[in-house]
C-alpha cells in the first residue's frame, strides 16, 4: 500500500474517548424519565455501560442499554439480538425514539451550555493520539470527520497543544454524511492517496458500496466502539483494515 497523503480521520472512538460523557448523558436521561430517590449511579453499573455501548448505533438507545441493565438483562442477552430488545422495551415503556432522542439532545445541550468545563473533562483522547497528531501534521493533511460538533472538537484538542491552524475539521456542522465529504475532499485533489479510519463498521461499509471512492483505504479503529461479533465479520475482508492503538501510533507501514 502506498502511504496516505490525506488521513481522514472519525474522532470518537478514534481520537477521543467519549465514553465517560455517554454514560452521564446516559444516566441523566435514564434518571429523567425514570426518576430514582437516589440519582446516584449503582456500583458497577458505568464498567457495565461502557462494555454494551458499541451495540447501538444512535444515542437515544443510551437510556435504553441502562433500563436493560437494571431490569436485569444480561450483557449477553443484550448482545444477541439488542435492535429486537430495544424496540420490545421502547413499546413496552409506552416511548419513542424521537422522545429518547429528545431527552438525550436536550440534556447534552443544557449540560453544555450550563457547565463545559465539566461536559469537555469527560472526554479525553486515547493515550500517544496528541503525540501522533503532532507528527502526521507535519507530514500528511489531516481531516477529521465527525458527527461532533467541530467546535467541541476544537475545545478538546486544543488543551492537547494540536496545531488547529494545520487541522480541516468537518463535523455535525458540516451536514454531510462522511462519504460525501469524502467525496468532495477527493474532488478537490483527484491524486492525492486518502486513507479513512473509523470505529463504526457501518459507516465503513458505506464508503466501501460507493464505487467512487473504491480507493480509499478503509481501517476499522478496534479500539473504538466496535463488538467483537463486528470485529470478527471483518477478519478476511481485504477491504478493510483492522487496526490496533499501537499500530494507529506507529508509522503507517505498520497499519497493514
Ligand atoms: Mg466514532
């Protein structure tokens, strides 16, 4: 494989942990529609959280794996068929996912707007990520892109002593979905060589249905949130790449 000359990059999952604000969007959602005398989380119930997370797809179903976990289903159960669950106990709790998404939107914007010190110190980037980001910017164009919105990811690099000034960034803000932006990116530079890596497997497998963009090289960040069902689906499947932390921190002909 020949070395990138573009590095698009996903940032949850890739860049950044977010997991510790999901579980306190999470928990604050859960705690609002079901309200507890006690608003302290149980002992062991974030670990829990933080292991079925990569099963869903869009963050209304964060409340859901909570109400999963504390009406006592195991994370096993939930593994087996979590689209088919989730949709029993939304009918079952008389909601919907636009009142789930609602509630979890509403509560991130309030947190947000009430608090960022606190919502921008629950996320942090994987450890050597800061230190790579340095290098590659001096030798290759990075891009993020992001379902976040890109001033946050701003606000989260920039403590981290990331050059912005060298960083295209295209978030939630961008409203494109990430193969477009792919897309357009190429357009601008027909030779340049792109490599993308993102944590969603699904998001990888649309780039890899657009016949345009066959020549993008595809990495699955396994550190993200991935289950283990998915990162199996991919083990010989030639077109995508499953990359570990320490390889995505070493120099590209390690990636492969
Ligand atoms: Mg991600």
């Amino acid at each position: 494989m020949i070395a990138p000359t573009v590095l698009a990059l996903d940032f949850d999952g890739v860049l950044c942990d977010g997991m510790k604000e999901y579980f306190q969007i999470a928990w604050r959602a859960y705690c609002h529609l079901w309200p507890l005398t006690d608003p302290t989380p149980p002992p062991g119930l974030a670990e829990q959280f933080y292991r079925v997370r990569p099963l869903i797809a869009t963050g209304w179903e964060m409340p859901m794996l909570l109400r999963a976990l504390l009406t006592g289903y195991s994370e096993a159960e939930m593994g087996e068929d979590w689209p088919g669950l989730s949709q029993r106990l939304v009918e079952q709790e008389r909601l919907t996912a636009a009142t789930l998404a609602a509630e979890v939107d509403g509560l991130r914007d309030q947190w947000i707007a009430t608090d960022p010190a606190s919502w921008l110190a629950e996320q942090s980037l994987y450890p050597g990520v800061a230190e790579r980001l340095a290098v590659w910017l001096e030798t290759v164009q990075v891009v993020i892109i992001s379902t976040k919105e890109g001033r946050f990811i701003q606000q989260i690099l920039q403590p981290c002593g990331v050059d912005l000034s060298r960083l295209r960034i295209f978030g939630k803000e961008a409203k494109q979905p990430k193969q477009q932006i792919l897309r357009e990116l190429k357009a601008e530079q027909p030779d340049a060589v792109f490599w993308f890596v993102e944590d969603r497997l699904q998001t990888l497998h649309v780039v890899q249905k657009q016949p345009d963009l066959s020549d993008v090289q595809l990495f699955l960040a396994l550190w993200g949130y991935n289950t283990a069902a998915e990162k199996a689906s991919v083990m010989g499947d030639a077109a995508i790449h499953l990359i570990t932390l320490p390889q995505f921190c070493d120099q590209f002909a390690d990636w492969y």
